[in-house]
C-alpha cells in the first residue's frame, strides 16, 4: 500500500460497490496483453464512462525505490575510484 520507508499503519479494507475504484488481478506471464484487453473491455462493460489505467505492481515498485538504486549505484562508484586516488 505504501513505501516500506513509512511505517506499517492501521488498515480497514472493505467492499463498497460505489467506492470501487481498483481492481488487482494476478495474470500468467502468457499473452498479457490479451488478458489486460479481456479486463479492459470487461470494465468498460460494467463501467462505461471510466477510464481504464493499469500498471503493473513489478514496475510501480521500481518507481518507489528508483531513489535507493541511485544512491547505491553511486556508494558502488564511489568505492570503485576512492581506492584509485588513495594508490
């Protein structure tokens, strides 16, 4: 639900039909596009004026920690030259 960096909070999931607004779906890594189409024409079925936005939990979670892959790349780099300037 949020960064691991925040700490765990109280959470109350519940079901109302009026405020459903996401949907997870779990899909085999076998045609995904067909299966995200199926999903998106089943939506606008049963919600015409929507609109259908999907993303993918994989790359979201690259998104919250695309900071830390930086700063560890650039803690790689570092230790990679200091040792030159110190020889």
């Amino acid at each position: 639900m949020e960064s691991l960096h925040n700490p765990i909070s109280p959470v109350l999931i519940t079901c109302r039909p009026e405020w459903t607004w996401l949907i997870c779906c779990r899909l085999s890594g076998n045609d995904v596009q067909k299966h995200t189409q199926k999903i998106e024409s089943s939506c606008h079925q049963v919600a015409p004026g929507f609109i259908f936005d999907f993303n993918f939990q994989d790359k979201e979670c690259g998104r919250l920690y695309r900071s830390e892959d930086r700063f560890g790349t650039l803690v790689q780099m570092v230790c990679r030259v200091l040792p030159i300037f110190i020889s």
